[in-house]
C-alpha cells in the first residue's frame, strides 16, 4: 500500500463526485472528516464513508467527525440521538463525582455505537479546555469544567468509553483553547496568560492525558511563549510545549486550516503548519481548489510522523460485546434523574 499524504480532508456534500474520487485517488489523504452538509441518513453516511475508503484503497482510513454533544454535534436524531453538553455532565460530576464520571463513560459508549454503525472510527472528543470567566463562548458549554482537575478525571474516562467501543478520541485543543477571547473561526486570539500560570492550569489536562495517539493543536497565540504565531505555526509551541513540557508525542494534527485565526494563503498556512511541528494538516471546508493547494504543499507522512499515524491506524480494535439498549437506556435514566434535558 502507497504511502499516505500527510492531511485530513472534507468533502462537499452527501456524496462523492468524480472529481473529488479522482482527486482523493491521485493525492491519498491519510483519513476524512465529515460535517453536517456530508449528513442525511444513515444508509447515505455509511455508504460515504465506505467510498471515501474505497477511493484512496485502504479500508482502515481514519475517518473524523466532531461529535461532541451540546452545540456541537454533527449527528442529530434520528440517526442519533441529541446528547448534553460537556458542562452538563460536569454538573452531574460537582453534585457526584462517581455518578457524573459514569455519565461521561456512558455517553461516550453511545457515541462510539453510533459512529462505527456508519464506518466513523474516530471522534475529536474529548474537549480538555479549561475556560476562564473571560473566555469566548466559542467553548463554553463545551467544556467538563473550569477545574482542571475535574477536565482531566471526565476526559480520561470519555476516551475510555470511545476505545471500548472501537472509537479512536481526538484530545483537543491543545496545548488550551479556554482563555481565548475570540472565536478561532473567525480572528485570532492571544492569550497573555504567563507561561508559570498557563502551566499550573490550563496544559494540566493534556499533561494527565498525554499518552493518547492524537491530538488538535489550538489557533492560539500564547504570547509569554511565543509572541507572534498561534500554537499550530508554532515551532516552539508544538516543541518546548507540547513535545516537551506535556509531553505528547502522538499524532498531532492542526485545527482546521480553513479559520481565519491563520493568515496567509493556503500554501503559506500548509507549509507553516509542518514547518512548526505539526504531523497532519486538517482542512475540512470540502473546496477543491483549496485542498488542491493544501495537497501540493502536504509532504507524504514519514519519519516520527509515519510512526506516530501506524501507532493510530494499528491501534483501532473491535469494539467489545456490551448491549447498546442496556447502556442507552442506563444512560437516559440517568440524565433523567439530575434533570437534564439534551433536546
């Protein structure tokens, strides 16, 4: 099997076209991400994510989805169900700690029964963002708590719950996306946050969970670290932080490429992307003429990179043999109890 080009791709709509099967074969992303626009039934999601496989040949191909709960949630009913938000899970956990815990587990089980039943075996979840009171909203409910603490014990156990399903988790944003005072979509925040500070609160979680295999950087400019780029163009963010003082060295892929957080056009963003550190670089919007340039300045994954995306691809499993019906129904009970509504 050829060898994959270092990127995550989207494609435009509920199908494929034969220019994007063409352009899929010649360029051979290592996986896909799908949106809500990639979305109508579950019979249109399977056979979408069984073609995307089929035109780069290779049936393992990661395929991504954020399916988080709360706002962000690509899956609705009835091809899934409407799930809660991070933070009211988090709300479960500070009334009890164990209950909200089991929650957690719970709900991530749910996700992974019904992404693999469509051919998606990778979640970008869990979010381990710590938010300040003065953070964007952009994460918000998004987040299991303002306790750091707190984030790492309900983003272990979500990724525990999407591996015991067959489902790969996606830590992010890393190295902290919750002292952000702008939506990344749409401009670039920085975070004049010290590093002394940044360190005793917000990398916590992604230090506790650092032996994941993939990770999303955050278009965030720490600037007692770096002054001028965001983490993912950062060469010493991605090395003396996330290499080094988190200590992370699983596959590390960029947030989407398409955000205006970046600046430059898409071959300056690509070639600064790989130029910093990152191992994958993730365009989701679906334009071909813009993954075309993302793919021509894109390297074929090779050296640490080629090792750390094998450790992923080996590393997805057969989800084990518990009954869907009995956590789905444990799990309702359970919201159901502490009042929370997820419609």
């Amino acid at each position: 099997m050829r060898e994959s080009k270092a990127m995550i791709l989207g494609c435009a709509g509920l199908s494929l076209n034969e220019a994007e099967r063409a352009f899929f074969k010649e360029e051979n992303p290592f996986g896909f991400i799908l949106f809500s626009r990639n979305i109508e039934n579950a019979e249109q999601v399977l056979r979408l994510t069984k073609d995307l496989r089929a035109a780069i040949d290779n049936p393992q191909a990661p395929i991504l989805i954020d399916q988080e709960g709360g706002r962000v949630q690509r899956l609705r009913p009835p091809i899934a169900a409407n799930y809660p938000s991070a933070s009211q899970l988090g709300e479960i956990f500070q009334k009890k700690a164990d209950v909200g815990l089991h929650a957690v587990w719970l709900m991530s089980r749910l996700h992974a029964f019904d992404l693999l039943s469509l051919g998606i075996n990778v979640n970008c979840l869990p979010v381990l963002d710590v938010p300040s009171p003065d953070g964007h909203e952009v994460i918000g409910t998004r987040a299991y708590s303002k306790r750091a603490e707190d984030v790492v014990k309900m983003g272990r156990v979500a990724c525990e719950g999407l591996k015991a399903g067959g489902v790969l988790p996606v830590i992010k944003h890393m190295p902290g996306h919750g002292r952000a005072m702008a939506d990344t979509h749409k401009e670039l925040p920085i975070v004049t946050t010290s590093h002394l500070d940044l360190s005793a609160s917000d990398f916590i979680p992604f230090k506790a969970l650092s032996e994941e295999l993939m990770a999303m950087s955050a278009h965030v400019v720490f600037s007692d670290i770096d002054t001028s780029n965001p983490a993912t163009t950062s060469a010493i963010v991605i090395h003396d932080i996330i290499r080094s003082e988190i200590g992370f060295d699983g596959l590390l892929m960029s947030d989407d490429v398409s955000m205006n957080a970046l600046s430059g056009d898409f071959a300056q963003r690509t070639s600064r992307i790989f130029s910093a550190g990152c191992d994958i670089v993730l365009h989701c919007g679906g334009d071909m003429e813009e993954m075309e340039t993302v793919a021509s300045n894109t390297p074929i994954l090779s050296g640490a990179s080629h090792t750390r995306a094998a450790a992923v691809l080996s590393s997805l499993a057969e989800p084990d043999d518990i009954d869907e019906q009995d956590i789905r129904q444990e799990f309702e009970a359970l919201i159901s109890e502490f009042g929370i509504n997820a419609s």
